[in-house]
C-alpha cells in the first residue's frame, strides 16, 4: 500500500507503485511513474511524462521532470527516465528532453543530487554519481558512471564527463572531461588585509584597527615569511587580546593559510 497526504496533489494519469510515500503539499503530476518505495518530501514535485524507478526519494522544493529550459520548447511531448535509489535534494532540478536532442533526460541508479544541482534536458547521467551543491548541467551533457561533479561547477552543453572523473568545485567545464581525471580550476585567492569598514561597524576603535593594521602587514606585506611575521607579532604587539588571537588561529592552521 502507498501512503498519499491527502493534502499532496495527485493527477488521476499518474500510476504509484506499492510502498510509495507522498508527503503534504508535494505533487505528483501527469503521466508519472513512481516505482516501489519511492519518497516525496513535504512540497517536493516530480512532473510528467516521467519514469521514475524504485526508492527513488525527493527532497522538499526539488522539481524534477519539469519542462526543458529551451526556447525551442513548445510543449512537444518528451520525457524523463530516472533509475533505481537516486537521491534529489532541496531544490534539485531536473527537465525532461527536447524532440530535437532525442526527447528523453535519462538518469541511472544512486546517484546523489545535492541542493540546487541541476540536470538540463538531454542529459544522460549514469550511476553512482555525486553532483554537489550548484553543480550544473547544460543540455546535451553525458556523465559516466562513479563521476563526480563538484559545488557551483557548471557544465556546458554537448560535453562529456568521463566515467570516474573529478571536477573540483567551481570549475568551468567547456571541453570534455577524460574517464579517471582529475579537473580543477586554479584559484588564486589572496588576503588583501584588514575588514577595517566590518570592524568599525562592530564598534572596533582607532587604536584598535592600527594594531590590527600593523599585524597584517608584518603578515601580507613583509618580506618575512609566515613563521617569521608570527615571531614579530608577538615580540612587538605581544600585548593585544586581538594580535594573540590571530597568533593562535595561525599557528592551529590545519590547511595552511590565505595569504
């Protein structure tokens, strides 16, 4: 037996397998198929022509199956095809395929799709993939098995993500990505000194920014290194609760320090 809120919407075209649990206020649209225990959360919806297979669980707010984001979209009758034990969390999204890319998203078994992570229309994504918070998919995208897609990192339309590939966070993917690699965008972030306008909000006086000041720069600015700048911290402003505060954060830096 399913178990359906009667406060859920539920359209009459849709068919629910056995062990199926519909939360309130998540609906459940035309043309849906839900397999054998599949979960929607409080406000989650999965919209149609879909196929959805077993244990399946949708988050709240994720919708999945909704209309490709193509301007050539008209309405045309597509549809998207889910595997087994797939998890789609908050605000996941998901469109069904265009007439012009084959009519069909497909999407294989335990994958994890974390919040706001997005799979445009056409996408094949295979199993056991990760797709992070923000990670993006454009139309046309295949991902191979055991690939994983990480936070923010949008892919463009038409490339291939090969089977065990990394994409490390934030990374801007334009051309295909080998089976087995390792992709990552260089970021150089720097510290560019004191949040001087945020301390004086926070009720921080002269006196105390200059102190402050005066560390950074042995810190940033010096010719010495990061040990050398801590020594001169302490041997020349030794006496400010705020200085032996940032000496110990820097000293129980576990994976180093923006600089």
């Amino acid at each position: 037996m399913s178990e359906v809120d009667p406060r859920a919407i539920v359209s009459p075209s849709s068919r629910i397998g056995s062990g199926v649990r519909v939360a309130a206020f998540a609906v459940v649209g035309d043309e849906v198929e839900l397999g054998v225990g599949c979960t929607l959360a409080p406000h989650a919806v999965v919209r149609g022509p879909a196929r959805i297979g077993p244990k399946n669980v949708f988050d709240s707010f994720c919708s999945v199956g909704g209309d490709p984001q193509d301007l050539k979209f008209h309405g045309e009758r597509t549809e998207l095809v889910v595997g087994e034990g797939n998890h789609f969390r908050e605000f996941c999204t998901v469109s069904r395929g265009t007439t012009s890319g084959g009519g069909v998203t497909r999407i294989g078994d335990n994958n994890l799709f974390m919040a706001y992570s997005h799979v445009a229309h056409d996408c094949i994504v295979g199993s056991h993939t990760v797709f992070a918070n923000g990670a993006t998919l454009a139309g046309h995208v295949a991902v191979g098995d055991h690939a994983s897609v990480g936070a923010f990192s949008p892919v463009h339309q038409f490339c291939r993500v090969g089977r065990f590939a990394y994409i490390g966070a934030c990374t801007v993917i334009t051309q295909d990505v080998p089976p087995f690699s390792r992709v990552v965008t260089e970021r150089e972030t720097h510290c560019y000194g004191v949040n001087t306008v945020g301390l004086e909000r926070r009720g921080f006086d002269r006196q105390r920014l200059e102190t402050i000041e005066r560390a950074f720069r042995l810190l940033l600015r010096s010719k010495l290194n990061t040990s050398q700048a801590v020594e001169q911290m302490r041997a020349q402003l030794n006496g400010s609760p705020d200085i032996r505060e940032l000496v110990e954060f820097i000293e129980t830096a576990q994976r180093g320090l923006h600089k």
